[in-house]
C-alpha cells in the first residue's frame, strides 16, 4: 500500500484481497474462489455500512486511480502540456491534448502521487496558483481548437502556502470561476476522489459534473471544519456527516448531475473497472454536448450554477 | 449607558463615549472617530464598520434604497455544531442584523448612479451562503440591465461552512455572473477591507477591474494560522496585509478611507 496506513474499517478487506491475489498466484483455484466469496461479503458488508467519514477515507484511498490512470485508460496520443507561461509548471495539476474515442480532447486534472517521493512532486495533490493558471491556458486552448474539455477532480485542496498566497493563489481560483463560466466548449467534470473546496471548484465548473459513489465534495475538510466549529479534532466524523459531502448529498442539492457506481469496496478495489465507469459516462456526456453549439454553452451553463443554493424569501 | 466599549465590534462602537483604538490602545472620542470615519485620529487604524455606516460614508447624503431585503439564510443542511444553524441566524435576526451578512443598495456615488453590496463582518463572520450568494447575484444581473457600475465592499471569512457545498458554490454562481458583466464591459470595483479571506476571496473579491484595499486590511485565500500550521513556523510581519498585496500585484491601489469615496468616483468617471 505504498506509505499510506490502511483505515481500521477496511483492514479485513485489504487482507482478504492480499490473500486472493496470493491464492491466485499459487494457481490454487478452490482456495482462491472461496476467498473470493468472502471479499466479495466483505466488500458489500463494508459498502453497506460505510459512514461519511469512511467515504472520505476511501476518497483518499492512495490505490484508487488518479488523473493519469484515467489517460492512460481511456485515451490515445497523449501528449502532457506543461507550464502556465508566467512562472512555473506545476505538478500538482496535469493537462494534456488526448484522443477519446478517436476524438481529440482536453485533459486537465489535479494528480497525486502513488509512493512518497511521488507524493512529495505532486504536493499530494494540492495546486499553487500556476497549477491554476496552467488549467486556464490549456481551457482556452481547447476553446480556441473546438475542443471539448474533461476535468477530473480531486484534491484536499489548494496549497495554503506563504508562497502561494503571494503569487495570488485567490485571484487564480477567482479568474478559472470567471472564464470557466463563459467558456464557449464543452467541459465536463468528474470528481473522483476529493472534492476539497474551492481548490477543487477551480476546475470544476462544468456542462455536466458527475461524481464517483464514494468522491467527497465539501466547502471545507472534515478536519478543518471540526477544528473551526468544535475546536476538537476528535469531533472529525460528526463534521463529515454534518457536512453533507457525499454524491448522495450533492445529487440531492441538485450540485451535480449524476452518480458513477465504483466497484465493490470501492475504486480501488478493481481500478481498471471503475476507469470504464467513468470512460462510459464521459462518452454519453460528449455526446449529447457536441450538439449544442459552443456559443449556447455559456448561456446553459450560467443557468446550471444559477439555481444553486438554498434561501428563503419573504 | 455605555461609557467605554472597545472599536471594532462595529454595532457596539456607536454605544459608548469613549472607545480604545485597537491599533494603537488610545483612548478616542467616539464621536471624533465617527467623524473620522472609524479611523483612529492617531494611528491611522481602520476599524471595522457595519454596512450601513459603509454605506452611508459611501453613498451621497446618506440616501439609498436597500435592494433584495426579502432574502434571507435557510438550512438546507439541518446543520448542528454547538447550536442548530437555523437558530444561530434567527438570534441575529432578531438582534437587528435583517440583511444577512451582505446588505445591497442603490444610490449615487458623487453623482454616479450604481448599486453597492456591503458585507456585514458581524453576521458569522461575514460569511457567505447562498443568500449572500443570492443577493450578490441579483445585484450583478441588476447591474446588467441597468448598466449601472458594481461596488462591492467585502469583509469575510469566506463561505458559511454551516451551509456545506452549496455555500462553496456560490463563488460559482457569483463568478458566472461576473464573466456576464465582464462581458457587458460595465464596471465593477471591489474594495477589499479587513478580513477578507478564503472563498469570497477566491471569488468576486479578487475579479474587480479595479481591486482597492483599504491599508492594513488582512486580504489572503488561506487564513494565518491554517499557513502556519502547514508549514510549521511564524509568518513574516505584514504578510496578507493589503500593503503586501499591492507589492505583489494583487491589488490595484490601497487607498485610506478618508480617500476612498473620491477614489472610486475618479476610477468610475474614466470607466464611464
């Protein structure tokens, strides 16, 4: 599992699934099947019964399939682009020209790393403001070639760092808000893992927004929130489920469009599997936005965000 | 009656005679610092103000209508932490605070017809949710037919936590807005003051054709002490501080409040 401690309530389930690999290495098929059997009742079991903070442990599960797991997947030709033209590459955030289904497209997303040393380039996964800028550049290029843009959401956030702040790390996110809304190419986003904030929303203004079953998608961490409002880290898992931050909760606000079912036990379970998920809903979704013309999008897409939000009025 | 209360809690810097600078500890005349529009005669500390007193240093002759006053917070989180939410915003309510933590306006600015939104620091923290969210984006569409110019003054701790992902998505909602504004090439001016962090920041508050800081005002994305524990040491003295801001390009101006008024009418008569 590569550095990261496996959480207590999917212990038996990460064993079990060691055991089968084992099993099957050893060609000891009755054994193997049976086990099977029995990570399959675990998996459903865990599935069952999984809390807001467990889906945001599975969320931040380091097996569960990255940006680049989902180019590599589903795409052909990629050729990573880097850099934001005005101070750096960041890793944190990769974008990319691609083929999907022999169509080219765009690429942006946040990428974490697998083992430490990779995780350390990646800032687990938290952008600085170039990171930003870098999606932007590569946005408008995909507007300017007509072609459609895919995002694929998760990060804890963006980087809260001295140097960050200075080279504006509020106005990059403010500026992707503003010209993501009136991007006139298809964009559609998929949170895959942790929607953290507005780090996340940074790229993830879209046509259509899916959200993988167990992605977590919230204003603030769980930790951060039980820190502020309880000033108790304990208080982390009451935060989670007071937050509503599951694709539950976030279809029911009408936030975003669609649900994609992960394997049993989740993404990280069977990544090829849920890579096809996704390529599926991606397909369907391009689709149907190739056939509204580029310059109705804007128009639709400030409808989509127009509507959300709770109030009252006398 | 009142004989001594501390600045900076704006709604109760009007109740006592004498007040405390929170810049320099001296004691002031409240009417002295009122007339110096709640800057310390002494120090040049900018307290903070309610949006009303916001508006009426900005708007002429105090005249101005509220725009969207039937907006207020629900809770569509059914949110709970020391004390329900719902509660928490029927308390201020009820304490007077019927705006919410955004109050908009229509009125003249020397002369300038145009619609200022000012945030209320003492409503949660200034925090915005969706009737923030609401009203904000209503006097952005009203300024699209109107073709009047934006104000907006802001002072928050950046989106209501109480209200989960639909607070985080009124950065969205407003920022669409703002790309339709941008596009109509009619102005918008956003002052920032102390605090302004987290999403109003990443939002509305950094897209003005024109960002103007008031001085000393705490404007970042991260709040100081979330920096500090992720990089594990002090911050350096006038980090996020407006000064550090213009230095660093992020604003346009920095402007003391005394000025601030003739400012934007200068800005907005070149841009009109």
């Amino acid at each position: 599992m590569a550095g990261a401690a496996v959480p207590s309530f999917l212990a038996t389930l990460e064993a079990l699934r060691q055991q089968v690999s084992e099993a099957e290495r050893q060609g000891d098929r009755a054994e193997a099947a049976r086990l099977k059997e029995q990570l399959d009742a675990e998996a459903r079991r865990v599935t069952a019964t999984v809390t807001p903070w467990q889906r945001c442990l599975i969320a931040r599960h380091a097996e569960r399939p990255y940006t680049l797991d989902y180019v590599r997947g589903l795409m052909t030709d990629w050729v990573e682009l880097h850099g934001d033209r005005g101070f750096a590459d960041d890793p944190a955030i990769v974008t990319g020209l691609a083929s999907f289904d022999g169509d080219s497209v765009v690429v942006v997303g946040h990428q974490k790393g697998r083992d430490t040393r990779d995780r350390l380039y990646r800032n687990f996964g938290q952008p600085r403001p170039e990171g930003y800028r870098k999606a932007l550049r590569v946005m408008r290029l995909a507007e300017k070639f007509r072609l459609p843009v895919i995002s694929f959401v998760d990060t804890p956030g963006a980087y809260p760092g001295i140097d960050a702040e200075e080279r504006g790390q509020a106005e990059a996110i403010a500026r992707n808000l503003r010209e993501m809304a009136a991007l006139e190419t298809p964009i559609v986003v998929v949170v895959t893992g942790e929607g953290g904030s507005g780090g996340a929303l940074a790229i993830g203004v879209g046509d259509r927004v899916f959200m993988l079953e167990h992605a977590v998608y919230s204003v603030i961490s769980p930790e951060g929130c039980a820190a502020i409002l309880w000033k108790d880290q304990s208080e982390t898992q009451r935060a989670a489920e007071a937050l509503r931050l599951t694709a539950n909760d976030l279809l029911g606000f009408g936030v975003i469009d669609e649900i994609l079912p992960e394997p049993l036990g989740g993404a990280h379970m069977d990544p090829p599997l849920a890579v096809r998920t996704v390529g599926t809903a991606l397909r369907t979704a391009l689709a149907e936005l190739r056939r509204i013309r580029p310059a109705d999008l804007p128009r639709r897409r400030y409808a989509k965000f127009r509507k959300m939000g709770a109030f009252l009025e006398r | 009656m009142v004989w001594f209360r501390r600045a900076g809690r704006e709604s109760r810097v009007p109740e006592g005679l004498w007040v405390k600078c929170e810049g320099c500890r001296e004691i002031l005349y409240r009417k002295e610092l009122e007339a110096s529009l709640y800057v310390c005669p002494k120090c040049g500390h900018h307290h903070r103000v309610s949006a009303r007193v916001r508006l009426s240093q900005l708007l002429d002759g105090g005249n101005w209508k509220e725009l969207f006053a039937g907006v207020s917070s629900a809770d569509p989180l059914g949110f709970v932490d020391s004390k329900p939410y719902a509660e928490r915003v029927k308390a201020l309510r009820e304490r007077g605070a019927r705006h919410d933590a955004v109050l908009v306006a229509q009125g003249k600015l020397d002369g300038i017809r145009l619609i200022v939104a000012a945030m209320e620091y003492s409503f949660m923290g200034g925090s915005m949710g969706a009737a923030v969210g609401e009203k904000i984006t209503r006097a952005i569409e009203r300024c699209l037919k109107s073709s009047y110019p934006l104000v907006i003054v802001s002072c928050s701790g950046g989106a209501r936590m109480q209200e989960g992902i639909l607070s985080l998505m009124q950065m969205a909602k407003i920022s669409a807005a703002l790309a339709r504004l941008h596009q109509a090439k009619i102005p918008y001016i956003s002052v920032l003051t102390d605090p302004t962090t987290g999403g109003v920041t990443a939002s509305y508050a950094m897209l003005g054709d024109l960002n103007i800081a008031e001085p000393g005002a705490l404007v970042g994305f991260a709040g100081p002490r979330v920096i500090e524990q992720t990089i594990r040491q002090k911050l350096p003295e006038g980090f996020q501080r407006a000064e550090f801001l213009l230095e660093h390009g992020m604003v346009d101006l920095v402007v003391p409040r005394q000025e601030l008024k003739e400012t934007i009418a200068r800005c907005l008569n070149h841009l009109t």
